[in-house]
C-alpha cells in the first residue's frame, strides 16, 4: 500500500513538472516581427524597380542572432517566383510594366537566439501597377528592334489600330549608367507619324536591360503606352562576310575562303551558315 501511495506522488509530481516545463517553453516561444514599410517604389527607369523595407521592430532582443530577409516577388500573371534572400534593406530588378507587380517579404531569424533553428515572421506584401490610359487597341503593334553589326540600333513599330490621324508616338528608353531617362532624338517618320528611332551611339548599353517605353498622345483619345526590356547583345544582325571566294580542287570538291565581316563584333562570336545550289536548283544548307 505504501509502494502505491509512492506511485501516485511520483506520477503527480511528474505530470506537474511536465505542465510547467510546456507552459515556459510557450513562454519563451521565439517570435519576430515582419519587415516594415515594405513598398514597391517607381524612380521612372521604365521598368526597373526599387523594392525597399525597415527593420522589424523589437530587434534589441535578438541581437546575438543572424537577420536575414526572404523576398519574393513577379509580374502578377507569372506562375513562378524569384526569391532572394539578402541582408539588405532594399533590391532592384527589371519588370514588365505591361502588367502589375506582386511582392513579399519576411524576417528570418538564425543563430545563438534561435535555438539552432529558423524562425520565420508573416509576410510583408506589397503590389505596383502603371494606371493604364486608353484603349489597349491604341498600343503600338510589331515592335522590332535590330542592333546592326553592333554599331547602331533601329527600333520600329507600327500604329495602333484604330487611332486619329492626329496622333503621334514618342519613344523613350533607360538602361544602368544614364541618370534618367531620354527620348529618343532621331526618329522615323511616315506622313508625318513617329514610326521608329534610330540610335546612333549607346555607350555601355551592352550586357544589361535596355528598358523602353512608347507612348503617345492625340487630341481624340488618349494612347495606351507599350514597355519592352531588352538586351542588346541579342539583338545583333552582323554584316555578311567581306570577301567570298570559291575554288574547285577537282570535279567532287569545292574550296570556300571568306574574310571576316567588318565592324567591332569580336571573331570568336561568330558562327557561319553556308547555302549552296546547283543547276538553280532548292538551296541546301
């Protein structure tokens, strides 16, 4: 019987050790605020965004640990996020102005404080979108844009369906290095309409996005602006090779000799396609 009475105050004095030791980890349960004043900001490059936030509040606590951000963020209509996770308190990227933009941050918590874990805050959201003006059917149509033999670039598109003769279109264009953006200077015109722009001369606009807008303007309807981010190293059309010369060894084979095509394209970029014929025959590749 005394063995029993033993038993029932190690089984009390166990269930109560076990409710204080649940109620002070509760107690010490670790939490951290998410990020404030998350925004979406516009600086006017076109397209390319600041996504810029605070500290959480109530850091002094977790001073022995390691603050790190995870932001998620893209174009409304994207099925996939980019995630990036910096200690920084803002990030850049390009996105398509054509669409709106979604995005979401939360403070993670490791190290010393964290208990070997990580913890993880609620999310910060934040979304951009261009107020659109006019109809969608006033936009420009086909736009193109070609980098000939990597010396000037020509960009052209055509009207937008159903607009007043009155109206015209200007092109405006952004890329890292240029302090705001510039209109174009050159222009392509047809009876009197902006149809294209010619730039001459891109300083250091290789290897990086090349942000443009067209808008426009008309006394009859306002012009929905169109955005396109390129980059201009893809675009290249090189000029043919400068010299061609064609030998036969004998009745079975033919030597093919050509220079190098002019201008500033480096030789290891290119890559050749040869198309001959006999008789007038199809074109073989």
């Amino acid at each position: 019987m005394a063995f029993n009475c033993l038993d029932i105050r190690c089984l009390c004095i166990f269930l109560i050790y076990t409710a204080f030791g649940y109620a002070l980890s509760s107690d010490t349960e670790i939490k951290v605020n998410p990020p404030r004043n998350f925004q979406i900001v516009d600086p006017g490059y076109l397209g390319y965004l600041y996504l810029q936030w605070q500290p959480p509040l109530s850091l002094d606590d977790f001073k022995e640990c390691t603050i790190e951000y995870e932001l998620k963020y893209r174009n409304i209509d994207s099925e996939k996020w980019k995630t990036i996770i910096t200690k920084n308190l803002h990030y850049k990227d390009g996105f398509d102005l054509n669409k709106g933009i979604e995005a979401k941050i939360h403070t993670l918590l490791s190290g010393q404080c964290a208990n070997g874990s990580e913890v993880q805050s609620s999310w910060s959201e934040a979304t951009y979108w261009i107020s659109p003006q006019g109809n969608l059917e006033t936009k420009i149509q086909d736009m193109d844009c070609i980098y000939y033999n990597w010396q000037y670039l020509l960009c052209s598109w055509k009207p937008g369906r159903g607009v007043h003769f009155d109206a015209n279109y200007n092109l405006f264009y952004w890329y890292e290095g240029l302090d705001h953006a510039l209109q174009c200077v050159n222009y392509i015109k047809a009876n009197g309409q902006n149809i294209g722009c010619r730039f001459l001369y891109l300083e250091s606009s290789d290897y990086t996005n090349f942000y443009i807008c067209v808008n426009g303007s008309s006394e009859s309807k306002p012009i929905r602006a169109s955005y396109f981010i390129f980059q201009l190293q893809n675009l290249v059309k090189p000029l043919p090779p400068d010299y061609l010369s064609l030998t036969m060894t004998n009745s079975c084979e033919i030597n093919l000799k050509w220079s190098l095509p002019r201008g500033p394209i480096p030789a290891k970029c290119f890559i050749y396609q040869i198309e001959f014929t006999e008789d007038d025959t199809t074109w073989v590749v």
